[in-house]
C-alpha cells in the first residue's frame, strides 16, 4: 500500500495537472518530439489518463544507474507530447493509476532466472511498438491499448449563496476494496469532471478555493478532508450517499455546495538556519492529530481516507508556503525535501506540533539545518551483471530523518542534508533478488554492523560499498504438515541465526507460494532459518512457525543453488 505522503503527492498530480505532462528530455540539446495518441482497441475512444514513456532498446535487462525515462500523460483527448534523445525506442503506454508499472521494472534489470528473463523480452517486444528516433524529425505514433471501461464523475461546485465556486478542489474516494483517491480544480463555471474512475460506489467532497497571498498568487497544495463539504451539502461523511460509477459512463449532476463552517489558514516561510536563505521546493505535510470539532476529526481514519486528510503544500522561490481551509484543532507538520524537483538547498528533514485554535497562524517561520555530507563509490563484483540502479540512504532514527540519493553512471554517491548523530547508512541495489550489499565502510568502521556518528556540517569521504551478485538462490514448496499436499498463498521468510549483528541489504528474503506451492528466495552468504506460514491461521502464526522445530536451518554459500521442501508446522 501507498504511505499517505505518496498518495498526497499523486493527487497533486490529480489537482494540478489533469492536462498533458511531460518529463525532462533525456537529452537537453535533442529537440525531437514524440507525440501521438492513445486509444481503446474495442471502442476507439481516447485513453484518458494513461502513463507514455520511451524505453531504450539497450536498457532492456540492462538498465544502467541513472537511467532517464522520457515520460507523458495524456489528456482527455488521448494525446501525449514528449521529448526523446536518438536512439531506438519501446513505446509503453500504461493506466496511470497503476503507480508504476511492475512489468517495466521487471523488464530494466536482469533476474537469477535467465530463461524467465528471455521469455518476458519476447513478451515485452511483441507487446510494444518499437520507433527509431535520429535527431532531425519528430516522430508521430499511435497506440491501442485494453479498455478497462472506466467512468467519471462531473456536476458543479456552489457556495453558500448559490453562485459557481472557481478552483474549488473536489475530491473522491472509492468504497471498494482495492480503494484509492483523486481530485480535481473546478474550472472558471466551477464545474468539474473526474474521469478514468473504475466503476464502483465513490465518497465524494469538496474543499473551498484557496486563499490568495499578497502577491494575489494561489500556492500550489492540496486540501485536506478535514475541511470538505460532502455531497450534495454536509459536514460528516456518513451522512453522504455514495456516487455510483458505472462503465463507459459519466455520472453527471453530481452538484456540492459548499456548507458555511470557520476554517483558518496557516502561512509561512522555511529558512536554512545557518544563513536565514530561503529553501525552495521543500514539501510540507499537515497532518491530523485532532480536530476540535468531532464531526471533522479524521485522526481515526485509515486507508486512503487518512490519506487524504494531509493538507500538503510545497514552497516557492521566497520559502513560502500555505495551507487553506484547516479545521481548529491540533496538527503534526512534516517539512523535507523534495525528490522529483530537487529543492535547493538540501535540508535534514523536520516535523513539529501546530495548534490552531480560532483565528489563522501566520508567519510561521520553520528553520531546518543544512546536517552533514556523505559521499563515496559503489563497487559491483562477482560477475557480469549490473544493477538497475542502487539507493543509497542515510537515516537517524531517533529525529525521524533520512537523506537518500542513487549512485550516478560513474559508480558515485554523494548525500546531502545527513541527519547528525548516529546514522544507519544502508544501500539497495535493483532488482533486489539479484544482488546483495557485500559491505559497507567508512573510515575503517563497518556500516553493516555499527552505526555511523554524524557532526552537523560534518563531511564524510570516501565511503565505500561493496555490491554482489553472488547471492544464494533457495527454490522449494511449501507442504502441508502431514502428506505432501503443496500449499500455495503460504509466506516463506529467511530469517538469519547466529548474533553477529550483520545488516541484510538485498536478496529477496520472503516469498508467497505460487499455486503449485513453489518459492524462490535469495540472500546474503550465511546461515539461515527458513520459515513457512499462513496468515490465515492468525496473527500469532509466524511466531508459532519460527519456534517450531519444523523449521530449516540452512547454509547458503556465495552462488550456491539449493533446493528444499518446507512443512507448515501444523
């Protein structure tokens, strides 16, 4: 599941940028375009909302650390608009709602199953479209992909006295199972339309426009529940009749007005403390720790409804920042740096209590410090593989801070904004089950057994990580206590005995059996205990299943290959 930060940062994307998206070209000078347009096989109706990106042909099952994907979003009309350096290309179009695509990964990095790997190359050319870009003409192509008959929802947003509400947020959530949100800005006629929704039963509400700052700019956030009206015209959620979405559909005449409530406002302004400079594109989330008013208090909330109780905003060039329409009550607010828009300068990430109780809070200084720098080089050995990419972060538990960044082409790393005092520094090389983190050292101390003690604007050299393929590979079934009845949808874990303290970095340390009972799992040279168990049998069940003397205790060699069975221990 999607932590509540991410799915907040999705429904900026929602919010702000229903209309085509596209990334940083791979090649800055290369002004060669790629568009097109994208629709259903069956119907021929345009693929709304649907993720474009250009996969180069030599990236396939050898995706090199800092890889660039040329990536769009297309409008309602289906269209997409992107950018490509020369080269040969795979054109892959996805539902964007899917967060990514699970196949593509798959598809950048080699696995330990070669044949495996072979046959989803053949899968994936016969799949995709395949383009030649040369740098002088642009390229037009066009793709059909699955209907998956999405619906939408539309109407109008009011305000107390019956007029059309401009850039209100509206949002929604799904009741189903497999439930997620969204939201959209109403338009000049405070009319709205959220569309790709799958069909199903939808909550929806609407928060009131944003307040304008000095400069008569709106700040770009999004509004959290706490302050909604739900639909047609209500303060609490269960007194709102679900939206059904049908296939192929649009629900219209979904029509909200807005209730009169006291909502305030907070502002303020983020300032590296050495210096007083302002920190630009650093992202703050508010979330709930109680509202004053029961009827509004999402601190009990789970799923995507907690999720979507984070106010977020994200600061300007001057370290502004705002949220609007926030309930009294008591708040927690995150501030840390941004990934996908590195912010500048680069901070330790920060959190504190806010209390708002009866009028706005401005002014709101928050100062963040600069930490300390880490920098070294990444090493693969132990054959001809290349990871996808490798991780490298630095996190101090204690202050709930991390800092994190991706070895470059060169083998290099560099981390900013490092939390001070003692830090675990930890690296992951992708795909995981391929690869494992051999050590890891700074300074003569070993990182995968101790931590690392961090002064603030500290600079550590030369840290050095050592990344391995030789893995050991564990394939087996998993069987019923008495008999040999294999057991699919067991858990397997590779849990490692002995005390020596030492950090597991990579491999694929648990597994869910297939339908015929099967897993495959991989880690670190070493002795392990393999541990098999079904969730069904209760929560005590993977505790009972390690005590159990059915449990194996095997030895997995640098490369070794083994087989074994397990039983269930009852």
């Amino acid at each position: 599941m999607l932590s509540p930060f991410l799915i907040c940062l999705s429904l900026i994307t929602g919010a702000f940028a229903q209309d085509n998206q596209t990334s940083k070209p791979a090649t800055p000078n290369v002004a060669v375009r790629v568009t097109g347009r994208v629709v259903y096989e069956d119907t021929g109706q345009p693929a709304t909302r649907h993720r474009v990106q250009l996969v180069a042909s030599e990236a396939l099952l050898n995706a090199r650390a800092g890889l660039r994907i040329p990536t769009a979003m297309t409008n309602e009309r289906g269209e997409f608009n992107l950018r490509g350096a020369t080269g040969d290309y795979y054109v892959v179009a996805e539902q964007a709602d899917q967060h990514g695509s699970g196949e593509l990964t798959a598809m950048l990095g080699r696995s330990t199953d070669s044949a495996a790997d072979a046959a989803r190359l053949e899968q994936f050319k016969k799949k995709n479209p395949r383009i030649t870009i040369d740098g002088q003409h642009n390229v037009e192509v066009n793709l059909r992909v699955p209907n998956p008959h999405f619906g939408s929802i539309s109407g109008t947003v009011f305000d107390a006295t019956h007029q059309p509400t401009a850039r209100a947020m509206v949002h929604v959530m799904s009741k189903g199972k497999d439930s997620f949100g969204a939201a959209v800005l109403t338009d000049d006629q405070g009319q709205y339309k959220i569309w790709g929704l799958p069909k199903g039963e939808y909550i929806v509400s609407v928060s009131p426009p944003s307040k304008e700052r000095p400069d008569r700019q709106r700040p770009m956030e999004v509004q959290g529940l706490p302050g909604a009206t739900y639909f047609p015209s209500t303060l609490l959620i269960g007194n709102s009749p679900p939206v059904l979405v049908l296939a192929d559909l649009d629900t219209g005449n979904i029509d909200l007005t807005l209730a009169t409530r006291p909502l305030r406002s907070i502002a303020g302004t983020v300032r590296m403390r050495a210096d007083n400079r302002p920190v630009t594109n650093a992202t703050l989330r508010l979330s709930v720790t109680r509202i004053s008013d029961p009827s509004s208090d999402t601190s009990r909330a789970a799923g995507v409804e907690q999720a979507m109780s984070n106010y977020i905003s994200t600061t300007d060039n001057s370290g502004r920042w705002s949220f609007s329409n926030v309930p009294d009550g008591s708040y927690r607010l995150f501030v840390q740096s941004r990934q996908s828009e590195p912010t500048k300068p680069r901070f330790v990430q920060t959190e504190q209590d806010v209390i708002v109780d009866g009028s706005d809070i401005e002014n709101l200084s928050i100062d963040v410090s600069e930490g300390a720098r880490l920098s070294g080089v990444v090493v693969v050995e132990g054959g001809s593989a290349v990871p996808q990419f490798v991780n490298i972060t630095a996190s101090s538990y204690q202050q709930h801070a991390n800092s994190m960044t991706r070895m470059d082409e060169a083998g290099k790393f560099g981390l900013t904004g490092v939390p001070t005092g003692e830090v675990v520094v930890s690296a992951f090389a992708f795909p995981q089950d391929g690869f494992y983190v051999k050590s890891i050292e700074a300074n003569g101390v070993d990182l995968l057994r101790n931590n690392l003690t961090v002064a603030e604007n500290a600079e550590i050299k030369d840290v050095r990580i050592v990344v391995s393929t030789n893995v050991g590979v564990i394939t087996g079934r998993v069987l019923t206590a008495t008999g040999d009845k294999p057991v699919a949808g067991a858990h397997v874990t590779l849990r490692r005995t002995g005390d020596d303290k030492l950090r597991l970095f990579g491999g694929k340390l648990s597994a869910i059996t297939d339908e015929r009972g099967v897993f495959t799992l991989s880690a670190a040279p070493g002795n392990y205990l393999v541990i098999a168990w079904r969730s069904a049998d209760g929560p005590q069940s993977f505790d009972l299943a390690a005590a159990n003397d059915k449990g194996r205790v095997l030895t997995l060699s640098p490369g070794n290959r083994k087989e074994l069975d397990v039983r269930l221990p009852y």
